[in-house]
C-alpha cells in the first residue's frame, strides 16, 4: 500500500503569519494546477481522505472535478496543529521566551497557552495512521506538520522527546511525498 501526502497550495495569508488550524484558503489557481498534476498520477480507486480546512478541501474538490471516480471523505485528525493564541498573529510579534518555552518543552508544551502539543498532534495522526488497510492506496490532503507526524509514525517513531527530532523539510505547497506501507 502506498500512502500519498499531499500538502494543500498556497494559503492566501500574509507571510510570517501563523495560522495552524486557522481556517484561510488556498490560492485557486495554484490548488487547480495541483489538482491537474495529481489526476494525471493517482491509481484508480485510490481512498482519498482530506482535512476538513477550507485550503484542504478546495484541493479534494478540485481533484475530484477533474477525476469523478475519486470521492473523499473529510477527517479532523488530518488537521494542522492548533497553535492556540498564536493563531493569525505574526510569528515576529510571538514574544521570544514564548517560542523558547515550546523549543524546551517540545513534546508536551501546549503552544500559544491553548493550543496543541507536539505529543498530542503525533497521537491524534497515529490513530488515523494505524487505521490504514488494504490493498488500496490512500491519499491524506493534509499539511506539513501532519506529513511530518506521518513519516516519523511510518518508521516507527511515535514519540518526540525534543525539537531536534522534529523533521525540518516538508513537501512545498501544491507538492506531495509517498510513503510504502507493508
């Protein structure tokens, strides 16, 4: 089984801006040439499964109009990592010993006071990633702290003791990874 990651197009939002689980949309035009180059690679009867956030699902609805075999379904687990009270400010404007406080505490701080933890992010996409089955591939529309979860997940790491074990790279946005699963 081979699972697509695929990271939603351009979010319309001022650079340097943080927006986790925010709910911005993505740039049309970008989200339709992703759309374009992924109907062309996908297998047929791919499951394709999208994070309910608007920038996620224009991209599953603009896939599925140019391939209607492809259906989705939304899950809230695909979502972005909720960074609390951080959420739309500019990351600039986040005081420094804040951002040291999540840098130290990596694995269970709860950034922007509200928000979500590294460990709780790895724990929710593990139990959408443990339900992976069958023969079929599987396409997540997803984000990049998601892919990130799911590619430490798919070599066996689940856990996150510091920020240094956190991946730096992620797929650009429009852009997909595949993972092989046994």
């Amino acid at each position: 089984m081979k699972l697509w990651l695929v990271r939603h197009a351009t979010p319309l939002v001022e650079p340097g801006i943080c927006y986790g689980r925010q709910d911005v949309p993505a740039d049309t035009e970008a989200t339709a040439q992703c759309a374009q180059l992924l109907a062309k690679l996908l297998p047929l009867a791919i499951r394709v499964v999208s994070s309910p956030l608007q920038r996620c699902e224009q991209l599953a609805q603009s896939l599925q109009g140019r391939r209607p075999d492809l259906t989705y379904k939304t899950d809230p687990r695909l979502q972005e990592m909720d960074f609390g009270n951080w959420e739309g400010c500019a990351w600039q404007d986040i005081g420094q010993a804040e951002l040291q406080a999540w840098t130290d505490g990596f694995a269970h701080h709860r950034v922007g006071g509200s928000g979500e933890s590294t460990m709780q992010v790895m724990a929710r996409v593990a139990t959408a990633f443990d339900e992976l089955q069958g023969p079929a591939d599987m396409l997540w529309i997803t984000h990049a702290g998601v892919i990130r979860a799911a590619e430490l997940i798919a070599r066996g790491q689940r856990h996150i003791a510091s920020a240094d074990q956190w991946p730096i790279s992620a797929p650009a946005y429009g852009q997909w990874c595949t993972l092989e699963l046994a």
